[in-house]
C-alpha cells in the first residue's frame, strides 16, 4: 500500500473517530434492563422502534404493514440551552403491503425533537412524530395510531411470550470489531388487534402477529459494508427466527447472525459462518433499477428456511426523511417445503450503499 493511500485510511479513520466522539459506545457484557431499556437512549447515535406484521381482515384477506420510528443524534447542540438546538431528529416511515395494489402504501415524516411535537421519551416506549404514535403501558401493550397519508393504522399489539435478547444477551456484533455492535431486543409475537384503512378509504376490522425490533447504536457498519438482508418471522408453533447478513460492496459477507427460539422455548444462536443467504429470486424496480433478492433461502445450519415475498412490488422510498431507499416487505417461510410462518424481509444497499 502506498503512502497516499495510507494518509487516506488514517484521515477516514479520524473522521469516523471525530464524527463518534461525545457519544456512547456499544460494549458487551452491559446488562439490559426492563422496561427502562423499552426507552430511548439518547446518549446513542441512532436508534429505531420497528414493528411489522401480517394482518387478517374480516373478510379473510392478508396484507403486510411496517411501522418504524427513529431517534438519531445530530451531534451538535449537546451543550446549547436553547430549546430550537436541533440536538436529535425523530423521522418515522409507515406502510401497507397490499396485493391488490401491487405495490406498497406508504409515508414517511421527520422533524426535530422538541416542543411536544416529537419525541423519544426515556423510561418505556413513548413515540411521537406529529400525529403518529406509538406507547407502551404498563400492562406491556403497545398502541399504534399512524393516519398516514392514503391509508391508516390504529393497532394494539399485545405479548404473549418474553422478551428476546439478539446476540449476547442483548449485545448484537454487526462486523469484526466489538464496537461494530448495537443492543437488540426483540419481541415477537405480539398478538395484533385493531383497524386499517386501506386505498378503498374503507375502514375494516384486523387480527394478526407482529415482530417489534428495537436497537440503539452509536458505530454499527464496517466502512466497507453496503447494507444488510434481515429477516425477522413469526412461526405457526408459536417460535421465533431472527437471520441478518451484513454485505461488504463486493457483495460477500461481513458478518451475520440468528436466533430461533422453537416452540418449546429453547433459544439457539448461530455464529456467521452457520447463516447463510443464497438468492431464489430477484426482482427489479421500475423505478430506482435497483435489483433485490425478494425470494431467498436462508440456512441456519443445516436447518433451510424459503422466503418469498407476498409481492415483488415491495420498495420503500425513505429519500424524503431518512435518505434511503431499500425493499422492506412480508414474506412466507417454509421449512422443509411445508409451510412455517410469516414475516418481514428487509434488504438495503441495493440501490446505493446504506449510510446510518
């Protein structure tokens, strides 16, 4: 390696040092604790509340919705009194996979926290972003009211197992350095009741299971990382598999990890070199030309899992509040060629490389 490209590894390295500083590192062994921890961590960079899930209406027809709301740091102001500093941003991206519509409802917000009109609040789950919202009481429910733009959601979602702890009881590794980590819970399962308003404007009446991620970071990519495929499902024996890849932009893998929890309650981790995605499928958009691997099979050692999508169309354009565009939609499992579930399958990168 020469000179000059030595002098520029070590001033992108003192970039990344200098653009971290002042802000809370990802360490293991830091225990997780309830329900403080179902809160916002503002001494973090980033962090994100992700709820997805199929829902049943009356009439027996299935569609897929997402809902995620982020905190992320600007890093400035920390030492301003002044309640305009723009010290963190709250952005929040909503959407409906129906397949009559072929494509994704969606919407999206962003501004900066403060004055009572958006917040990540400390202490349990407490969300607002204008007039969308999600909270947790006491009883561990979450109320979700999002009247987005062209469809709405109005959802209760209620646990029926415990907590899932990703990684190292909570301490989730996303590349080869210890700090390339976040803390990631999960809490699948949730039994899912409430009212959708779709395209028709018709309001129906919903029952289903929704997966709820929430992780807080301050350094989660390797510099040479373009983005991730995760898949979170709930499984028809009442277990749980969580699977990522994180990609290099030659394409291979970084890191990866997963979780199932079975039916009987026993949880199996899998290190990187036991997970493994392989594409069955691509689709590409007519939109971005962005190439995704919609239908793929991921082996958690010598167990396969078949995901396909429940439609190709499930692009999410997020240039307007978090800058990205990726494929964030739901998908069916099989195992073994008999069907084992449903969830959602998120793949970023694929149009440009994904920036946190």
């Amino acid at each position: 390696m020469g000179i000059v490209q030595r002098m520029l590894m070590a001033l992108m390295a003192a970039t990344v040092l200098m653009a971290l500083a002042g802000f809370t590192p990802v360490r293991p062994g830091v225990p997780l604790q309830f329900p403080r921890d179902f809160g916002a961590h503002h001494g973090f960079k980033t962090e994100w509340w992700y709820a997805t899930g199929w829902l049943t209406t009356a009439d027996g027809k299935s569609v897929g919705y997402q809902v995620t709301f982020f905190r992320a740091s600007t890093g400035q102001g920390a030492e301003n009194p002044s309640k305009f500093a723009a010290k963190d941003l709250i952005l929040a991206h909503a959407a409906l996979s129906d397949p009559a519509q072929g494509r994704l409802l969606h919407d999206q917000k962003s501004a900066r926290e403060g004055f009572g009109l958006a917040y990540a609040s400390t202490g349990d789950t407490r969300l607002k972003l204008d007039n969308w919202r999600m909270e947790r009481g006491a009883d561990g429910r979450y109320q979700v009211d999002i009247p987005a733009s062209g469809f709405s959601l109005r959802l209760t979602l209620a646990p029926s197992q415990p907590v899932l702890l990703q990684g190292e009881q909570g301490y989730s590794r996303k590349g080869p350095k210890t700090g390339q980590a976040s803390y990631y819970y999960s809490e699948p399962q949730l039994r899912t009741t409430g009212t959708i308003v779709g395209a028709n404007g018709r309001e129906q009446a919903v029952n289903g299971i929704t997966w709820l991620d929430h992780e807080w970071s301050t350094q989660v990519l390797d510099p040479d990382a373009s983005g991730w495929d995760w898949a979170g499902i709930n499984l028809d024996d009442g277990g749980a598999l969580m699977a990522f890849q994180i990609r290099s932009r030659q394409g291979s893998k970084i890191w990866a990890h997963a979780t199932w929890r079975d039916a009987s309650g026993k949880i199996t981790h899998y290190t990187q070199e036991q997970v493994r995605f392989t594409p069955q499928a691509r689709w590409r958009s007519p939109r971005t030309n962005a190439e995704y691997p919609v239908a793929t099979l991921i082996a958690t050692g010598d167990v396969q899992w078949q995901v396909a999508p429940l439609q190709q169309d499930q692009e999410l354009d997020a240039r307007l509040s978090s800058g990205a565009v990726y494929w964030e939609g739901a998908v069916t499992v099989q195992r073994d060629g008999k069907p084992a579930g449903r969830g959602y399958l998120e793949l970023t990168g694929y149009y440009r490389p994904m920036k946190l």
